[in-house]
C-alpha cells in the first residue's frame, strides 16, 4: 500500500467511521475485489465486499447508500434484497465464508 492510500483510509475512517477499497487485477478486469473496513467497529455491522466486477465509481455509491441505510437503523443482513439504490438493479446481500463480512452481489430487476 503506498504512504497516500494509507493516508486517504486514516482520513476515511476519522470523518466516516470506515474507509474503502478498490483491488483491480490490471491482467484480468474481471477479478476485483471491492470492500469496506471498520463498519463493525464503527456500527456493528459486518463489513460489505463485492467481486462483481462493475465500475469502482459504482462500487463506492453502493457502499455509501448501504452505510447510509444503516446510519438510518435499517439492519443490512443475509437474504435482503434492495431494490431502490441503483435504477434497474437488485443489490443481494449474501454470506461469505468470513463471519464479518457481507458479499453484495447485482442482479437486473424484472420489469413486469
């Protein structure tokens, strides 16, 4: 990590409670690894992580309108579905193998 993400996550988690990041595999656009740290810490909730590779930009609105909902008091927990953060869009909230981490995966909403 060089000495300005460090800096960039210390500011982060002073103002925010939580910082985020951004890993591309530069070989491969299809490995990312997106993810928050200090959210249990911060609001008791597990940290969110998304390996769906989509545009980081995305990556950090939806991890701030999930902070927001919980700042909020909505509880973000495995099985939720929400469906009004990004037009056409479901974001799933799902397990992972780690016990403070959540995965949030996108799928496209049905028109009907």
């Amino acid at each position: 990590m060089h000495r300005n993400d460090e800096m960039s996550d210390r500011l982060s988690w002073e103002q925010h409670g939580y910082y985020i990041h951004l890993e591309l595999v530069k070989e491969s656009p299809n490995i990312v690894n997106y993810h928050t740290h200090g959210l249990l810490h911060s609001r008791g909730n597990p940290d969110f992580k998304i390996t769906d590779p989509i545009d980081p930009f995305m990556a950090v609105s939806i991890f701030r309108e999930l902070v927001e909902l919980i700042d909020q008091g909505v509880g973000i927990n495995p099985g939720m579905q929400i469906k009004d953060i990004l037009t056409g869009l479901i974001i799933e909230i799902s397990e992972t193998n780690e016990s403070d981490m959540l995965k949030i995966t996108l799928s496209k909403s049905q028109l009907g």
